[in-house]
C-alpha cells in the first residue's frame, strides 16, 4: 500500500475570533483548495480547526460533510514537561491515516506547523516512518513579526514562553537580554494572549531603558500591527493596554 503524505498546512493567525476575515487574503488559492479534500486532520485545536475548515468551504467546498472530517489532537506532555518527552508510540499513532494511503494534515495556530509548534514532534515521526512531508506556503507569525521588527534578522532565536511566576519571569528576562547584548540577537517570545499585557510590563519592568523591544499584534488581520522602540521610549508612551484574545510576538535586542 502506497502511503499518503504529511501535509504541513497553514493557518490563519487570528485563532478563529475574526469572522471578517476573508481566507484568501492570508492564504495561498492553492493551500484552500488542498484544505478542502483532506479528510483527516493532527492539530493542536480540534475547535479552531473545525473554524477553520468552515472558511475553507465558503471558499473552496470540503470534499466531504464537515462532521465526516477526522481532527486528532496532537499529545500534550505532562505537566512541567520537556517538548518530545511525551510517549513516542502516541506520536507515531497519529501517522496512521498516513499509513494507510491517506495524506493527513498538520494545522498549528503559529500559522505555520513545527515552527513554535509541537508538531515538530509529529514531522519527525513522518520521517522516522517514511513518510513525505509536503510544506505549503503561509503565514509564520514569528518571522512576520521579525520581519517587520527592524531588529536583527541575520541572528534571532526563539525562546518560546517564559515562567509565569513573576520571580522566575524577571529571571529570564534579564538572562535573555544578557544573551543577546553578548551575542547581539534577537529574541522572540510568545504568551498565551490572555496574559500578552501582563508580559509587556514585565518586559518594560525589567528590561534596560535602551534595549529595543518590538511588539507585533494581530498580523494578517485588519488593524494588525507591529511597534519597535526603545524600553525607555515604550515607557514614555501612551499605549492603551493589549488584547487578550488576538496573539502577539514578543522580540527584543540588548
């Protein structure tokens, strides 16, 4: 039996709360038209992907009935767990569809799956198995926001998030900006959006006044953007608080 592909598919960035957003404007004609034959479905949120795909048919019509669509939920590790130390056989048993002749689909609410995503996991379980991977071009909110950040391209990281409690936040905020003083890089952070204005304060109460930090909001979306300055000159602005239902990407340079 021939095996199908893992199809990296890439998605909106507004985790679905944008019902004014038309798809065609962020994604590929081409992406929409291989979204709608897919029957089979690894993503992160069954929900948002659910949302997702009812766009795709206003656009492109879903070669079967929404309700027939198989959408797995990738593992989520344990509790204070290492990304990849989750049980390697539940991994594996995603690629199933796969295995048996059917392309299945990787979705991420990064935009862009196995970058700042879990589903890094699952492609190198395709790989491990045999199986072709197949990358469609889209929209990556963390390189959007490098992008259109000013700040240095050539040499970034991704940091992922950072603690919560406020001792060990200060902790690492101080540490990445060490880092990247020494090693003139930027770093990118992420926070769920529930908490992205409790993180521009702790980064403007802990960051030196003249590193530059760069805040991207809502990119693809209308009224999205993005603002670089420095901490001093964050402060002496007015900037009215940041939504807490839309993602931001976080990035500063020492």
């Amino acid at each position: 039996m021939n095996k199908g592909r893992l199809i990296l598919m890439p998605n909106t960035l507004d985790f679905g709360v944008d019902d004014s957003l038309d798809l065609r404007e962020v994604l590929p004609q081409r992406v929409i038209e291989q979204a709608a034959r897919l029957g089979h479905w690894a993503a992160e949120n069954a929900k948002t992907t659910r949302a997702l795909l009812k766009r795709v048919d206003a656009v492109a019509p879903l070669a079967q009935p929404l309700q027939a669509v198989q959408i797995v939920e990738l593992p989520r590790p344990a509790k204070g767990g290492k990304p990849g130390s989750d049980d390697t056989a539940a991994w594996r048993a995603l690629l199933k569809p796969a295995l048996e002749g059917h392309d299945l689909g990787l979705i991420s609410e990064a935009g862009l799956p196995a970058v700042a995503d879990p589903g890094a996991r699952l492609v190198a379980a395709a790989h491990e198995a045999g199986i072709e991977v197949l990358p469609l071009s889209g929209p990556s909110s963390l390189l959007l926001a490098l992008a259109a950040s000013g700040l240095n391209g050539q040499s970034f990281a991704f940091v992922g998030y950072l603690p919560v409690d406020a001792g060990g936040r200060t902790a690492r905020i101080r540490e990445l900006e060490t880092l990247s003083a020494k090693a003139g890089q930027t770093q990118l952070l992420i926070e769920t959006p529930y908490r992205n204005e409790a993180l521009r304060q702790a980064l403007l109460a802990s960051l030196k006044p003249g590193t530059r930090l760069s805040i991207s909001v809502g990119l693809t979306l209308p009224g999205g953007w993005t603002r670089t300055a420095t901490v001093a000159d964050w402060k002496r602005g007015s900037t009215a608080a940041l939504p807490d239902r839309i993602p931001a990407v976080f990035a500063l340079l020492a």
